[in-house]
C-alpha cells in the first residue's frame, strides 16, 4: 500500500530505525554509516539508503548520518516531537498494563483519562489516573483536547464505542479489539491482534522445525 508516495513496509521499518537511533545516541555514538546501521538492524544496507531517500536521504556519501540529527528527523517523520493527549478505553488488565507503561511518555503518548464500565474497578487509581465511567467521555475529550483512544474492549462492545468516539471527536483509534472497525474517512486506526502476532510465531516456529 502507498500513502502520500511512502510504501507502508517503509512507514513500518520508521520505529525500528527510530529506537535503534536512540539506543546509538544513549550510547554515545555521533555518526555512522549505512553499513554500520545494516550489520545493528540485520537490514540490508541497501534497504536503509532507499527508505532515507524516500525522506530526503539525511546523509552524505562517504561520511554517514548524523546518529542524533537523524533521530530527530525521524521523531519528527512519526510526529513523536509533538504531545499526543491518549485515553484508555477498558481499564482492565490490558488497560491498565497500557496506562503503567511509561515510555510511551518519552514518546510524547500521554495518557490523560482511563474509562470503563465496571463499576468495581471504577474510581481505582493507575499511576495517578482515576478510572472513569463511560458516562464522562465526551466531556472529558472535548475539555482535555484528547486525539487518541485506546480501545482494550471485547469484541462486541468496541464497533458501538468506536463510533461514540468518534462523534465526539477522535482521530485516531488504537485498536486492540479482535474486529474490524468500520470508521469515517479520515480516522486513523491501528490495529493490534495479539494472538494473531503469536499465531504468526507458532507458523514460524512450526515452518522451521518443518526444514
């Protein structure tokens, strides 16, 4: 798939990149060449210099990135130089695991509000974030400028949450539900299918013992 010119495998390859770049800049390292970053990634160094040229290319032939003015380019790329306001969506376990990890504030992924239906486990606290009831969204997203939601829900709850969401003014839904959401044009959504990622595993373990 292509968006704005960018295949989706290079937006997908950006967060790689991305970490491996901070973990160079934490180690000290000012500069280093495709080659370098190919033998740190296991990608080619080829693969790299075509996904940097779809960017401009941010280095010089001979002399290599600039590890932290890369970085900085790419954080950019992913709009992580900027706060994006998150809400979470069912307080569960999963929920709450999202709520307490905290690099995603490094990111610029803050999480503002948690919200969920059981009326046991409302009013509890997660690192300083009061779960609310489902009742006080909207309001919430509209006084707290919220961009993001967070959807930790069952499967037959989330399409009607979803949409709920995006009447009162979300852009971007991060969708851990196992369903397809059916969204207006112009919202945003990431899906993660966590026992599709570990079946994926399961192939590939099973495919290797095959050899």
């Amino acid at each position: 798939m292509i968006k704005n010119g960018i295949s989706t495998a290079v937006v997908k390859r950006l967060p790689r990149y991305y970490r491996y770049l901070g973990e160079l800049m934490e180690a000290g390292t000012e500069r280093i060449s495709s080659g370098e970053l190919s033998k740190l990634m296991n990608v080619t160094a080829s693969q790299i210099r075509q996904d940097l040229n779809n960017f401009g290319g941010f280095g010089q032939q001979g002399y290599g990135y600039n590890v932290e003015y890369l970085y900085n380019e790419i954080g950019r790329l992913l709009g992580v130089d900027r706060r994006h306001n998150i809400i979470v969506v069912g307080s569960g376990h999963l929920g709450q695991a999202i709520a307490n990890y905290t690099n995603f504030e490094r990111r610029g992924f803050i999480v503002k509000g948690m919200f969920d239906k059981n009326p046991d486990i409302i009013g509890r606290n997660v690192r300083g974030i009061k779960i609310m009831g489902m009742e006080e969204i909207g309001e919430f997203i509209k006084k707290n400028k919220i961009e993001i939601a967070a959807l930790t829900l069952p499967k037959q709850q989330a399409p009607e949450i979803a949409e709920n969401l995006v009447a009162y003014g979300i852009k971007g839904i991060w969708n851990f539900a196992h369903v397809d959401l059916k969204l207006p044009k112009g919202i945003v959504v990431e899906n993660v299918h966590l026992s599709e990622s570990l079946m994926r595993l399961s192939y590939n373990l099973t495919t290797r013992d095959e050899k």
